[in-house]
C-alpha cells in the first residue's frame, strides 16, 4: 500500500515517509479552492521509502495517461460547499432507499444512522467484530437491491481466523427504534480466500448489478502482489456472486469449481472503488504502485496483470514492465503519476450536474483531492482535480437529490455536501 494509500499516517511513520508536493495553483470560488495541481506520492509502508524529488522535478500538472495519451488535467465547475458533522475514522456512506437516512461506517467498526432531515445521528448496535488495525476494519456498507422492502443492508469488515485475517462481507436487516437502531440477524455470505497476515488491501467495496440480481465484492491482493495471477484464491480479483453469496451462474472460471466459480476478474492490487455507470458498464479503481494508480473498466474474464505489468513502479525504484498491446493483460483506461491513492469510486447519474452525468467521481487520499474523469461509454476523456482545503477524500456518494456527498478522511472526517455554485 501506499504509506497514504488508507490510513492517514501516524506519527511514527512521518520520518521514513517524505511527502513530495507539486507547486500549487488554486483559485477561490463560492469558498471552495479549485486546483489540478496539489498531488502526494508517498512510499510504502511495507517496503522502503521513496527518494524525495527536487521541487522544480515535475512541476506543473501531474501526468494523467488517459489510454495511453497523457494529458493535463483542467479545472472546472465550482461547489457551494456545505457541511454537515464530523466522524473520527470515517470510511463509507450510503443513502438507504425510501427513507431519508444516510448510512455512516467507521473503520474502527461504528456504524451511524443519520437522519437527513433534523441531522441527528445514532450509533447502529450488532455490528460484527472487527480488526481494527493498518487498512483492516469496517469496510463497505450498501443497502441491498430490495431495501425498501425488507431493510436489508450488506456490508464488508476485515476478521481474524485461521491463517490471519481477511476479509468477510456479510448482510443484515436494519432495525430503527424511536431512540437508535440495530443491524439484526447479520449472516456471513461470503469471505476472502486464504486468510493471511497482515493488515493491508483488502479491497472488500461492494457493488450490486443494476438489476439487482448479483453481488460483486472487490479484493486486495493484501500486498503479497503474487496470488493476483494465481485464480485458485480469490486475493487479487474481484469476484460476482448471487444475493445468498454463491457463485454468479456464467462465471469466467465457473468449470473449475471452488473459489475459482467465483472469480470475475483477477490481476488486481487493492482495488478500493467499485461502481456502475448508468450505462450498466462496470468500473473499479484501484491503487496501483509508486505512480500507478488506475481507473479500469472490468469486463468478464480480465486479468488487469498486476504484479505482472503496471504503468507503475515498485516502492524502492524496481521497475514493472508498463502496460502493452498484445501482452494479455487488460490495461487501464486511466492511470496517474504521481500516485492519488483513490480510496472510492462514484459514476454520476443525477440530474443536479447534467454535464457531469455519466462521470467517474474518486476520492483522492495522497491526492487530497476529489477527482473527475469524463467517460464517454468505455472511452475517458477530461481529468479534473477539485482540492477541498488539501483535505484527504476518503468516500463519495451521491444522494437521492443529485447532490454529491463526501467523507474526508480521519484527521478532518467531515461530511460535506457539494451543489452547483
């Protein structure tokens, strides 16, 4: 992982991790400062430090290669930019369909339920244990396709068992009483395969097909890089299953049976975004190594080649072969250099910002940034970078309204809500 990959750093850490920052060029608007140019690449927790480059060494915009043209990234489109409470670890959000309540997790392993219309917020009891320690803890939380019918919400955390930890998706019905509310009669539908030491990637954002029938669940190579092209575990892919956690019928490596029917894609570091555009597409992004980090289409079949290929390097200089037509691997329809650390994807589908309808929204954690890519079906055009005070943008939601919601991460750990200026 990036040393900022997903958690802020903690003291400890600050010597062997040097920040590079790039020259800033910001402008105010409605209270919001618009900048393409802030990025941090920071080294790896796991391996050794960067060097730290001279300021006049990529100056300007960082590199964005959008398939296999780099480009420089614009800013546009003003925020009114709108506040709303503070959470410690804050680490997903979802709108729970038919209600007005907004879903909060924590990666230490708090769940809040906040209400939208007085702003109150509660802890949500029956939570699962989790470990919480490094990227480990509570990880994804989604209402269910049938929400609004049964109150089914599903929902990802990191677990100790045999052979280390890994990750669990599991779901629940969400209770609500007059003075808090519960997740009740929670069932494990689906775990990483193997459990292993160590407390980093683990992937675990969750996405349901548009039509509700199927359960995709992203999964981090938890930084063992090797098991990504190895289809007999499930570290390193990301996996498409039933409602009940069972294989999805049709999948690539379904006649070979076990963990391997589960798999629908593989080749991937710590893919932290997962999400469909309106047009039924399937994105993720992932974090990639020192200057690596990647917005993929995922189709069927795909191995996306990590640790393989990479338009990235290792932390500690060793180079991986970039990115080829013609090598087997399916390459990135956009990756960036310095490293942003996306920790969230959105694709917008609102009508509150119809020029924007269709495009990917990240939230930058070494970026610092919320970052929008222009799709045009599979095809990306525009990068803008959109700064908010230098602040590390840990998730991105849109709500029922259009509006664009964000969590920044621990440190700061506001909600925000961004409308057009």
């Amino acid at each position: 992982m990036h040393e900022q990959d997903a958690v802020r750093p903690r003291p400890r850490c600050l010597p062997r991790c040097l920040p590079r920052r790039l020259p800033r060029a910001a402008a105010a608007a409605a209270g919001l400062a618009l900048t393409s140019a802030l990025l941090v690449a920071c080294g790896d927790g796991a391996s050794p430090s960067r060097s730290t480059a001279s300021s006049a060494e990529g100056a300007g915009v960082p590199s964005v290669t959008v398939e296999g043209s780099t480009v420089a990234g614009r800013v546009s489109g003003p925020f009114v930019v709108q506040e709303l409470g503070t959470f410690a670890e804050p680490w997903s959000l979802a709108f729970l369909p038919g209600t007005d309540q907004l879903l909060v997790g924590e990666r230490s392993g708090s769940l809040h339920l906040r209400d939208q219309e007085s702003g109150e917020v509660v802890e949500v009891s029956g939570v699962p244990e989790v470990v919480d320690d490094g990227q480990g803890g509570l990880g994804d939380v989604v209402p269910g396709p049938t929400f609004a019918d049964d109150a089914v919400v599903y929902l990802s955390w990191a677990e100790a068992g045999d052979g280390g930890v890994g990750a669990a998706v599991g779901r629940a019905t969400l209770a609500t009483y007059r003075d808090g509310a519960a997740l009740e009669d929670l069932e494990v539908v689906w775990r990483q395969t193997p459990k292993v030491f160590g407390t980093g990637h683990f992937g675990h954002r969750l996405a349901f097909s548009p039509d509700g029938q199927e359960l995709y669940v992203s999964s981090g190579e938890r930084q063992l890089q090797d098991p990504a092209q190895d289809t007999t575990n499930t570290l390193g892919t990301i996996v498409r299953l039933t409602l009940d956690g069972d294989p999805a019928p049709g999948n690539p490596l379904a006649d070979e049976g076990g963990v391997s029917a589960e798999i629908f894609t593989w080749g991937h570091r710590n893919p932290l975004g997962l999400a469909f555009a309106p047009d039924g597409r399937l994105w993720s992004s992932e974090m990639g190594p020192e200057g690596g980090d990647e917005l993929n289409l995922v189709e069927a079949g795909g191995n996306y080649g990590w640790p393989e290929a990479s338009n990235g390097s290792q932390y500690g200089g060793e180079d991986i072969p970039d990115h080829t037509p013609g090598d087997g691997f399916v390459a990135p329809v956009v990756s960036w250099d310095p490293s942003i650390s996306p920790g969230s994807l959105m694709v917008y589908g609102g009508e509150m910002f119809p020029d924007w309808q269709g495009d990917a929204f990240l939230g930058a954690l070494s970026g610092e940034a919320l970052v929008r890519v222009d799709l045009e079906g599979a095809d990306a055009g525009d990068v803008d970078v959109f700064d908010l005070d230098g602040q590390r943008v840990r998730a991105v939601a849109e709500a029922p309204d259009g509006a664009i919601w964000l969590l920044e991460d621990e440190g700061s750990g506001r909600l925000l809500r961004l409308t057009p200026a």
